[in-house]
C-alpha cells in the first residue's frame, strides 16, 4: 500500500498506543511547515494534523505517557502535547477543523493537540574573554 504524507523529511517516528505517531516536515525559506500522522499498523492514516509553521526542527521529545507525546521546536520554548485516543472521537470545534486539512476535515478525531506556551526564546550570548581574545 503505497501512502503520501506532505513534507519532505521525516522529523519523529515513534509507537503510540497501537498506532504510529509520523511527523513530516518541509522546510523553506522563510520557515518551516509541520505535519503529525497518526497510522494504523498497517501504515493506513487515520488522523492528521497541521501545526504552526516555525523556524526550527521538532525537538525535545519526551514520552508522557503510553498515549501521550510531547515536544518542542527549536527556536521556542513552548511545548506540543499530542494526545492518541485509542477509540477516537467526534468533534467539530473550530480549533479541531483549522488543524484538519482535506480528507481528514470532517473525519473521527484520534490526536488531541495541546500547546502550552513557554518564555520567549533567546540564543545565549558568548562570553568574550577580553580584546583580542576568541
């Protein structure tokens, strides 16, 4: 069975709950768009999401629980929690639809997505030693 996701690099594959969490990313000029799959085993889609656009690469990945993921982009410090719920779920709240592009628009919910927002991000300055010095 052959499946096309969007994106043009793999960014996170990992188990969850039964299924598998893909997220794909493709990244461009001026940032980068971001995707999350949820697939049955047989690598059929079930649920998709589409994030923010950022700057960075999916990062700092910590397994919550055994349905749960959660992650951060490089360049921010807030935090992504994506929710595997085994039996799905209907649901046609705004914020459900915006993240729910084409077929997967009107379809059962299995991910929950939650952000919650951390501190503005800086890159840490280098300390100088003195003139002269690198």
């Amino acid at each position: 069975m052959n499946v096309v996701v969007n994106g043009d690099q793999i960014s996170l594959q990992l188990d969850c709950a039964g299924f598998t969490i893909l997220a794909t990313a493709y990244d461009y000029f001026d940032g980068c768009s971001h995707w999350v799959y949820l697939l049955r085993q047989d690598g059929t889609p079930i649920d998709m999401l589409s994030m923010p656009d950022e700057f960075g690469f999916i990062g700092d990945v910590t397994i919550v629980s055994s349905n749960e993921v959660a992650f951060g982009y490089f360049g921010t410090n807030d935090r992504w929690n994506i929710v595997v719920d085994k039996d799905g779920f209907w649901s046609y709240a705004r914020p459900a639809l915006v993240r729910r592009p084409n077929r997967f628009f009107l379809a059962k919910r299995y991910l929950v997505v939650r952000q919650t927002k951390g501190p503005p991000w800086s890159m840490p300055t280098p300390k100088l030693k003195g003139p002269g010095s690198i």
